[in-house]
C-alpha cells in the first residue's frame, strides 16, 4: 500500500486533495500533512512516504529547498508539485531534483487521478525490479557455492572460456592455485552387476559416499584439494602439492593416496575403482591437461603403480609422438553429457563430428582404441539416461551393441555408429515422454496446487523426484506448454481469483493466502494474467 503526504500551506487545499485522491483505486493511504517545508520534512522523516506532494511557496521553508535537503539525505520517494506560479527558473531546479512532475494549481480531478496513477504504476514497477533484484541477488548467494563448483568442474575438464583463464579472474577461494603446482587424480568407478542395478537414489548416495572418503583420505596428506565429479562413473581430485616437495617424495605420496582410494572404496563401499595419476603442472590453466593424462593412464593401463591394483600414472611414453592420441577425450566426453543430459541432439551430433574429424588427423589409432571408445561414449549415453530415470538397455538390447562394437575399427565407422544411436535416442517414446517423466511432472502440478501459498522453487522439486534441474525444466515444459513459474503463478492467480469473488477478504490478505507478500507485486501478476486490478473484480 503507498503512503502519500501533502505539503501545502493552504489547509483548503489539504483537505480537498484528501477528498479528490482515489485511495482504494491506487491502493493508497494517508501519511499525512504539513503546512510548510520544515514541517514537512519532519513529516517525510518519520512516515517515509511513496509519494509527496508539494506546494513551492511556503513559509520557513520553501518547496524545493525542503526537496533539496530530502534529496541529500537520500530520499528517494515520488514527488510532485503543485504550484500556483509557473516559473522556469523552478521547474529547471525541480527537474535537478529528479521531481516526478510540476503542476500548476488549481487542478482538475481528473488531471490528479490520471498523474497518481501514473506515479502510482511507475512505483509498483520499480517495486517489481527491485524484488527481481532482491531476489536474483539471494539467488546468486544460495547459488555461489553451485556456481564455483560448475567453474572448478570446468576448469579441470577444459571447458573454461578462455576470458576466464587468467590469474584475475580466479575466484576468490581458489586465488591460491595461481601460486600452487596441480595434479589431477582420475578415479573411475567400475561398472559391475551390483552398481547396473542401484536405483538412481542408491547411485547418487555411493557418489556422494566415494567423494567424502577420498575427500577425507587426500586431505590428510595434501591440505586444501577439490573433488570434482565429472560425468558417468569418472571424478577427479584436485591437489596442490608443496613446491619443496621432490618428484620422488611427490610420486610415493601419490602412488600411496592412490592405494588407499582403491582399498577404502572398497572396504567401506564395496564398489571397485581405477585410479589415474596425472602429470605435476605449473599454472593451473594447465589442469585440463593433467586431467586428459589422468585418465589416458586408466584408459592404457600402460604404466602399473602397484602390483596387483588398478592404479596407472602417466608418464612422457604415452605423448603423441610414441602413437598416442593427444586429444582430450575428458573435455569431449565432459561436453556430450552436458549435451545429452539437456536435450541437445544438435549439440551432441555436432560434438561427436567435431571430435571424429579432431581424431582422424592422429596417429596411432587402432582398431582397439575405437571400440574403447565406443564403450566409454556408450557409458556415457547409459549414465545420461539412467539420470533422468531411463534404461538404455530398454531402447538398445545389449547383446546387439556388444556385436555392433566389435565391428567398429575406424573413426569414420565410430562416428555413424554414434550419429545414429543418439538420433534414435532422442526421437524414442521414452526419451520424450517416458513414464518417469510423467509421474514426475504430474507429481509436480500435484504438489503445486496442494503447496501454491509456500515458498517453492524448481530445485526444490528437482530434490523431490530425483531428476536434475535443468533437465526438469525441460520436461516440464514439454510436457505442459509452461515454465515451472508461469505454471506457479497462474495457479496462485487463479486461486486468488477465487477468493476474491468470496468477498470474504481484503486484497492483501488474498495475496497473503496465495504466496505473496508484497501487494503492488501481486497486483501487477494478477492483471497481467486477468486483464484488470484485484480491487476492480470486487467491485
């Protein structure tokens, strides 16, 4: 509700604005009167008024000196002023002063109604911005962690933009690496019988167990480090060794946290893991490369740590010029699960182009090499779709992929390979409206309508039905024409709308009962979707 205040010296004139100002229309009150500049900013002081309007000419203080002095002390409330002498000279310095308009007295009813509205709609307008920023700005802080963890994630996998690959745009917790060394630990979780079958909940619990104990395990010996989990089965650690640390002493503290990773996991867990150490860097821009190293060692299982575990280290045999790929794999595999996870067939099919043509114009690929290749990116396509609640094997039987990858010996063979199985996935029943996501959105637009007055967002929901935001977001859309808000609020308005035409309650207590608590806001949101005011439906 505004508050409005009239500051004039002539009490005729106070008293017929109280009579002439549309209180309900505006949704207004009173904040009070004054009859001169002085008063009036003790007045303005104390009731902080939406709007004032003022009279110049004024005993012991004048109207714009008074509007001068508000200003300064930073009053930021409408002002309009009504005057009975048209003067140049004061409408230039009332324009100074960021006045809202400057009327000449006597005024029509009509011309008052028709300027207090017009303030009236610019201050429920600013309103609106300002709890859009209000709440943009409490989205970013309950978001900043999220927000450094995807930079972090894309720092290591290669996928930050190069503007952001300097010293300066570090973020603040990470300002250490730009004086630190980097090693990327690759850990791969091993696919078996008894993780094929873990329901996505169960799945998401044994991630979230593998990161806390080697979070807990790497930090006894290396400090401050960073556990990022990539895509499918693969995560990463990221450690900062002491530069006075040797090669040596670097490389037995490594191969000894490795061992440990592989002997808790199981112990604790029961589930198996590989282990890749990668190369020590310099800068932290050169993570990506540490990563891609990383998982190279597991990939070629070329370099044993330690007798009988399943943990490899790279080493300078593995570069290119012995035959090996050079590409990051890490990186594309990285990219095509985001791709996938989104429902971006074009993305996905343009990345698999792009990283067939990158591998044709390398050396060393065998026939081995593409279908470990193809078994990777179909682990990806199984975890991306066992993450929206999807069985490949429903769409794909596996016995007819295992025959198909055998026959897969060169890039060009790879890349239609993937080009078709992505194709079919995307344009299955299941992918575009499978029974998961239906019960998942009908659960939503039931939890919705029973819940329209709590404070509820899209990752509130995203945690209830065990499906990623983004890919919620999609699927909801898809499956009922809105957004999860637009959907949100016309529930609410519509709600509102009904007890409105109860006459039982007042307009605000209405927008209390369906989940707002800022009136001018409500009010805009229900003739945006009504086409009139809430005072106008109960008249």
């Amino acid at each position: 509700m505004w508050k409005i205040a009239i500051i004039d010296d002539e009490r005729q004139v106070l008293q017929g604005m109280k009579r002439a100002i549309p209180w309900d229309e505006l949704d207004a009150e009173w904040a009070g009167e004054a009859l001169n500049g002085e008063e009036g900013l003790e007045l303005i002081r104390s009731s902080a008024p939406d709007i004032v309007i003022t009279d110049i000419y004024m005993p012991v203080m004048n109207g714009l000196d008074m509007i001068e002095q508000l200003r300064n002390e930073g009053y930021c409330g409408k002002i309009i002023i009504l005057s009975g002498y048209q003067d140049f000279e004061h409408a230039r310095q009332a324009l100074r002063y960021n006045v809202t308009d400057y009327l000449s007295k006597p005024i029509s009813v009509p011309t008052l109604k028709t300027i207090l509205n017009k303030v009236a709609q610019e201050l429920m307008e600013e309103e609106e911005k300002r709890i859009k920023q209000d709440e943009l700005q409490q989205k970013l802080m309950m978001y900043e962690p999220f927000i450094e963890k995807e930079w972090v994630k894309s720092a290591v996998a290669g996928t930050l933009d190069s503007s952001y690959r300097n010293e300066d745009r570090l973020p603040e917790p990470y300002r250490f690496w730009a004086e630190s060394k980097h090693v990327v630990i690759g850990i791969d979780l091993i696919r078996d019988v008894r993780t094929a079958n873990l329901s996505l909940p169960d799945w998401s619990l044994f991630r979230f167990a593998i990161s806390n104990i080697a979070c807990e395990i790497a930090r006894e010996t290396f400090g401050e480090i960073e556990y990022v989990e990539l895509h499918g089965t693969r995560a990463v650690l990221i450690l900062h060794p002491e530069a006075c640390c040797s090669q040596q002493e670097l490389e037995k503290e490594l191969g000894d946290l490795g061992i440990r990773l592989i002997d808790c996991i199981k112990s604790y867990l029961n589930l198996v893991i590989r282990v890749g150490i990668g190369g020590t860097k310099d800068d932290w821009t050169e993570m990506p490369d540490s990563t891609e190293e990383a998982f190279r060692a597991i990939d070629l299982r070329a370099r044993r740590v330690a007798p009988a575990y399943d943990l490899f280290a790279y080493s300078e045999e593995m570069r290119s010029d012995q035959g090996t790929i050079v590409i990051r794999p890490a990186k594309f595999y990285f990219e095509l699960a985001g791709a996938m996870k989104a429902s971006q067939e074009t993305q996905a099919q343009q990345l698999v182009a792009q990283y067939i043509e990158q591998l044709k114009e390398q050396r060393g690929i065998t026939p081995d090499y593409v279908q470990m290749l193809a078994g990777e990116l179909w682990g990806i396509f199984a975890y991306c779709l066992y993450e929206v609640g999807m069985v490949l094997d429903d769409i794909f039987p596996n016995d007819q992929i295992v025959k198909e990858m055998v026959g897969l010996t060169l890039p060009e063979q790879l890349s239609e390979w993937l080009t078709a199985k992505i194709s079919v996935i995307f344009n299955s029943r299941q992918w575009r409206g499978n029974s998961k996501h239906r019960q998942a959105v009908d659960f939503m637009t039931q939890y919705i309508h029973e819940h329209y007055a709590d404070d509820m967002t899209l990752a509130d929901l995203a945690d209830k039905v065990y499906i990623s935001r983004n890919h919620l977001s999609i699927i909801f859309k898809n499956m009922t024409g809105e957004t999860f808000n637009t959907y949100l609020t016309r529930v609410r308005i519509e709600k509102a709308r009904e007890l409105l035409l109860e006459r039982n309650m007042l307009v605000y207590e209405v927008a209390e009962q369906v989940g707002y608590k800022n009136v001018p806001y409500f009010s805009t949101l229900f003739k945006k979707f009504t086409g009139m005011n809430p005072t106008e439906l109960i008249k």
